[in-house]
C-alpha cells in the first residue's frame, strides 16, 4: 500500500498544543440558575471575596465583581504568570552553571598540570634512585675489587717479608759456616813492641 505524500505530510504536523488562551464563564450569581455575564481567561489573577456553595466570588483586575465555580481557581499562581520568572531563574541557572563550569574547568586543569608535573617529577626522582643504586652496586663492586687485590698484596708482602727474611737467615747462615773455615791471616811475631 503507498501513502500518499499530502498524508505523509500531515502525519509529520499532526502535533499539537492547545492554546493558553482558555477562558471560563462566569455568572451573575452563585447558582447555575444565573445568567452568564463574562469570561475570565485562564491565569488572570483575582482577589476572592467569598464562596457559596460550588461558586465563590471573586474580584478581577478591572474591579468587575462576578461569580465563578469555586473548582476552577487555584491558590498557586498560573503557569502563564510563572513562566517568565522560570525562564529568568533558569537563565541565571545557566549563567552560574556557566561560571562553575569554567571555575571547575580551570581547577581540573590546573590539578591535571599539577599531578602531570609531579609525575614527570616522580619519573625522574626514579630514574635518579636507578642510577644511585647502580653507581651504589658498581662502588662495592669496586670495593670487593679492592678488598680482594689488598688482601693479595698483604699475602705477597708477607711473602716477600719472609723470603727476605729467608735470604737473609740463609744469608747468614752460609756466612757462618763459610767463615770460620776461612784461612786467617796469620800474625807476625816480629814487631818491634
């Protein structure tokens, strides 16, 4: 089946509201039985002046006094008369809302710079506790090295001491047993004393 395009059209349009311009009638006295004398459009304020039955009496902006049904006021004031107030607070809303946004914007990006830094600061306070324990293991590295090579010199001076020490005992000792097998020179009698 084919819709037409004026139908097509209509289905598009087809919503609605009903005016705001709504009125009510209003009467000569405080029965259905009184003539109806006027409207009131609806949100016109009044000031009650008293209630018969379903009806009360009421006073208009024009200072004309009539009856209408007592279902048909409220105490709150209409949607009409409210609505430029709503719409001021809601734009104000939106102005503060506007403001705290950019206050909240600001600090969030002053705490995003803020903690970028301290990570950047953090990353390199890391890199340097890798290097100073890097240099830390080569430094007793080093001093093991070093450790090592003075215990080996204190060996070979040990060493040395006592093959000196050796030389010199052996030293001795061949010239102990050599000179006492050395002729002597003998002593000449002859002098004149």
């Amino acid at each position: 089946m084919m819709v037409s395009p004026l139908h097509a059209q209509q289905t598009d349009d087809a919503a609605h509201w009903v005016s705001d311009e709504l009125t009510t009638y209003v009467r000569s006295g405080p029965t259905d039985g009184y003539r109806i004398v006027g409207t009131l459009t609806a949100g016109e304020p009044v000031t009650l002046l008293e209630t018969s039955g379903d009806y009360s009496r009421v006073e208009n902006g024009d200072g004309e006094r009539v009856w209408v049904l007592s279902s048909e006021l409220q105490e709150t004031p209409s949607a009409r008369e409210r609505l430029p107030r709503m719409e001021a607070q809601v734009e104000q809303l939106e102005t503060e809302l506007g403001g705290i946004n950019e206050t909240w914007e600001g600090r969030v990006a002053a705490m995003t710079e803020t903690l970028e830094a301290r990570e950047r600061r953090i990353a390199e306070l890391e890199e340097r506790n890798r290097q100073l324990d890097s240099e830390a293991d080569q430094s007793r590295q080093t001093i093991r090295q070093l450790q090592a090579r003075l215990d080996t010199q204190e060996e070979d001076l040990l060493m040395r001491y006592f093959m000196y020490g050796g030389g010199v005992a052996g030293a001795g000792l061949l010239v102990g047993l050599i000179v006492p097998h050395l002729p002597r020179k003998r002593r000449r009698r002859d002098r004149w004393f």
